[in-house]
C-alpha cells in the first residue's frame, strides 16, 4: 500500500515501527522538507489499516498527523522512540530543521488519534552566531543522572544542493528532559566542553613493537553540575592550526550508546561540490557529560585501554579519532571483544574498542 498526503515532504526520514499504546502497529516517521504547509509534523501510519471503498487512507482511523506549529521553511527529521515497560510506544523524539527538539506524548491509549498527543518543544539549537543548528538525524534517549532522561543529537543536514558548501558551525548535544512541561532549553542552559587538541600521532605498541598513525582529537572536561546546569554541548571545529576552523561538519547519523558512551560520527563534506567522499569522525563521550575520562580506543592494539592510546601516553584520553566512514558508526564482535569499523582508505578496518558485546536477548511480541 502506497502512503501519499500533502504534507509529507521529501523525506530522508528512517521510520520507527513500534507498536502503539491502543495496541496497533504503526510506521512513525517525520514529515521532511517541501511539504503543502512547509512546517514540521509527525506522521504515524497504522500497518493494519483498512483503506476505504476507494481505496483511500481515511485521516484519524488509518494515520495520525502530529503537527508543532506554523514556523515555516521546515520540516521533521528522524524520530526516536520510547517504549513503555510494557512495550508500547510512549513518546517521540524529533528534531526539525529550525533546529527545535520536540518530544510528543503518545502514552494514551484511548482512540488511534488522541487529542492528548502534542508535542513539547525541549530545545532550540543555535550557534554561538545566532545561526539555526537544523536537526535531521534522529535522537537518542538514555538515562540521566537522577531523574528525566538524556537526549542526545548532533545538527546538520546534507540534502539539498547547497548543503555541501554550507560552513556554519554545527554541534554535539547532551539535553536533560524532565518530561511534563519542563521549560524550553537553549545553550545557555548547558555547559560548553570544547575541541582542545587536533593533531596526528603515532601510538606504540610495547611488546610487539608496531606503531599505529592516527589523527585525534582531545576535548574538555568541563564539569556539568545538574542543579543548574541542564547538560552539554561541543562545537565541530577543525583545531589543527591551534584555532577553531569552520569546515562544514555536522552530523547526518544517528548516534549510539555504548556502555555509557554516546558514540557521535560527523562528517565534513568535500570542498569540491560536484565530488563525492568527504572525512567523518568517530567520538566517544560521556552521555551524561560529553566529558572523556578514560580511554575508549586501543590505539596501540594491545589489547588493553591504558594511557598508551592516549597523546604522548599523558593522562588526557583521545575523544574522538578520524574515521573515514560518513554513516552512523558499525561495531562487530568477535572473541568476545567489540570492534568499530574504520576505514581512512579505502579499506575496513577493525580497531578495538572498550566494552563487552551486548548479551543477546529475545522477546514474545504479540
């Protein structure tokens, strides 16, 4: 069955199936760019809906359409969602091109289209000029300190024809929600943890003897005291020459996490427009901080996370290293180690990284 309606934009957007709290399963996937109105909305599109006679789709029995508000020249990107412990869908987390993080309540379960279905608006993405931060790719939500929960997102997008040339500084963030209807957050909210080192060095393996070249970053570790701080971000910046660089990184992957790291690849476009490729960036940070305290990369490949992976063997770990890889970031398990795919050129390559493969589980789904 083919979905069409006016307000569902050019889409990039990557569905979540889920199953809804009225118990129907249902695609959920935000709206994109271009839509009839130019706004940004949530579609949830019901996979066991009957079409009508003429084989239309009928508005509040086949799909829900979550709407934010009239701020135009938007669009929705990539949701996440929450499940309940018993399941089910209980809230979306979207961001949309004007650089707002929205969090929709989809708890109750009292119709397929419920009136208590709206969205709240957690956060507004700006740099440090003013400029819109747009959010394409989807969130992720872990645990917070106490209480509410860690909404993790880079800004950027990389989907229309002058994108690749766009320069503006983007962003890494680590939001605190408290649900309800805890006031809108700005970056002045959060504490700013920065790029402090770019540069390429070698990590020596003591006993085989091998070195391994790579490029690195090391970053701040400011502290985020949540009785008045609300989380934190970082801007992508390039650091070689000591001094912050605008280049056009941004992130266009979802992140991950991993054993309390959010793990973030960016990417920075080609500056030859009409040429593919571009480099990425692979970061490990505290999910609850973005600081970076202990090693998360074997750079020396010995087996062990010590202060021989970090710059000159110092005590300051290596946040984030090159990556070479545009797309979200790919972990293999082997021998009971977890691995990240790299690649610089051309070629895979496993590098170790900290932390055991997730036991493997399985679910009765009704």
């Amino acid at each position: 069955m083919e979905f069409t309606h006016a307000d569902l934009g050019y889409t990039l957007s990557r569905p979540v199936v889920a199953r809804m709290a009225n118990g129907r399963w249902a695609a959920i996937t935000g709206n994109g760019l271009d839509s009839s109105s130019g706004t940004a909305k949530i579609f949830i599109v019901y996979l066991d809906a009957a079409l009508n006679d003429g084989g239309g789709w009928d508005a509040g029995s086949d799909y829900c359409v979550l709407s934010t508000d009239a701020t135009a020249s938007n669009g929705m990107g990539s949701p996440a969602v929450i499940m309940s412990e018993s399941g089910a869908a209980e809230y979306i987390y979207a961001g949309d091109v004007q650089g707002r993080m929205w969090r929709f309540n989809i708890a109750d379960s009292s119709g397929n289209c419920p009136t208590t279905w709206k969205p709240h608006e957690v956060f507004k993405a700006v740099n440090a000029s003013n400029k819109v931060q747009p959010i394409t790719a989807a969130p992720t939500v872990g645990l917070a300190p106490d209480e509410g929960v860690m909404v993790v997102f880079g800004t950027g997008k990389f989907s229309e024809v002058n994108d690749p040339t766009e320069k503006a500084t983007q962003s890494l963030y680590g939001v605190l929600d408290l649900f309800g209807s805890s006031p809108k957050l700005t970056r002045s909210h959060l504490v700013e943890q920065t790029i402090t080192r770019q540069t390429t060095t070698s990590f020596k393996n003591t006993e085989t003897k091998s070195s391994y070249t790579e490029e690195i970053r090391e970053t701040s570790e400011n502290p985020v005291d949540f009785a008045s701080k609300k989380g934190w971000y970082l801007d992508l910046v390039n650091m070689t020459s000591g001094s912050p660089v605008q280049e056009g990184e941004r992130v266009i992957a979802q992140p991950q996490i991993r054993w309390g790291n959010v793990i973030f690849t960016t990417y920075v476009p080609s500056d030859d427009s009409c040429a593919a490729g571009g480099t990425s960036w692979i970061f490990a940070m505290d999910v609850k901080t973005g600081q970076r305290k202990d090693p998360y990369f074997d750079l020396n490949r010995s087996g062990s996370f010590t202060n021989e992976d970090n710059y000159n063997g110092g005590k300051k770990a290596t946040t984030a290293i090159h990556y070479g890889l545009g797309g979200p970031p790919v972990f293999v398990n082997k021998d009971e180690k977890t691995y990240v795919l790299k690649s610089d050129d051309g070629d895979l390559k496993p590098l170790p990284t900290r932390g055991q493969p997730p036991l493997a589980a399985w679910r009765q789904i009704k």
